[in-house]
C-alpha cells in the first residue's frame, strides 16, 4: 500500500535531472551500505544481507544506466562497478563485514565526486540563466527606448 511519503519520494525522484538522481542514488547506496555493515556488525546477517542486497540493486542500475563510451572514464567506472557487484554479493551471501566496508570505502569518494559535480552544474547552470537573464532585460530595454 502506498502512503504519502512513499508517493511524495516517488514524485521526487521522477521531478529530477539527472545529475540529481544520480547523487540520490549514491546517497542511498553509501546509506545502504553503512546499514549493512552495521547489521553485519551486530550479528544480524539477515538484517545486513537485505541492506546490502538493495545497495547491490543501486549498483545494478548503475551499471545499466552508464554509457561507458560516452566519456574516457566510463570504462574504469564500470569496472568499479563490477568490483562492487561482486563485493556486495560476497558480503551479503558470507556475512563478511570486512567486505562490505571495502565496498563502502570505494563508493563514498564516488558518491562525493559525484555531489561536487553536481554542484558545480549547478552553479554553471544558474550563472548561464542569469547571463542571458541579464541580456535580455538589456535588450528590451533598449528595444524600449528605441535604441539598437
């Protein structure tokens, strides 16, 4: 059954760019892993294999989504990527917790590389809008005052 704030993530999510999801995605993914190691940690191998087993899923549509030929990094990412895969369904299928740190340690340099780029469209996006904000607002004034 759906209640609000399942419906209201949902609603997020499909209302993003892409940048954005990709780092809701690696978000989520560093949340899951820690979740993981935690459970794993305590003894709760059950607890640990389904946090792991979503961030395997994370992993999963990032692999789909990542065209390797778009950029010269998209080869080593992938191969990050399957390096995770394969971790995660060590860590979850043995309970090894050592693993599944590793596998933490390797996204959350990602998942900040990803926020700073991110930010950084972000930042090129918004000074872009308010240059031609600005050149516009020129050129009608003078269009105003009958000036060309």
């Amino acid at each position: 059954m759906y209640d609000a704030r399942t419906t209201y993530l949902a609603d997020s999510v499909a209302t993003v760019g892409p940048a954005r999801l990709l780092t809701m995605l690696y978000d989520r993914l560093v949340l899951d892993l820690q979740r993981g190691i935690d459970a794993l940690a305590a003894g709760d191998r059950i607890g640990g294999a389904a946090h792991l087993g979503h961030a395997r899923d994370i992993v999963t549509e990032l692999i789909s989504s990542l065209d390797v030929v778009a950029w010269e990094g998209g080869p080593r990412l992938m191969s990050i990527y399957g390096y995770l895969l394969s971790g995660l369904i060590e860590s979850a299928a043995t309970g090894d917790v050592v693993k599944a740190r590793e596998c933490h340690d390797v996204v959350v340099p990602l998942a900040e590389a990803w926020r700073g780029a991110e930010a950084t469209l972000a930042a090129s996006a918004q000074a872009s809008r308010a240059a031609a904000t600005s050149q516009g607002a020129d050129e009608i004034g003078s269009t105003m005052l009958g000036v060309a």
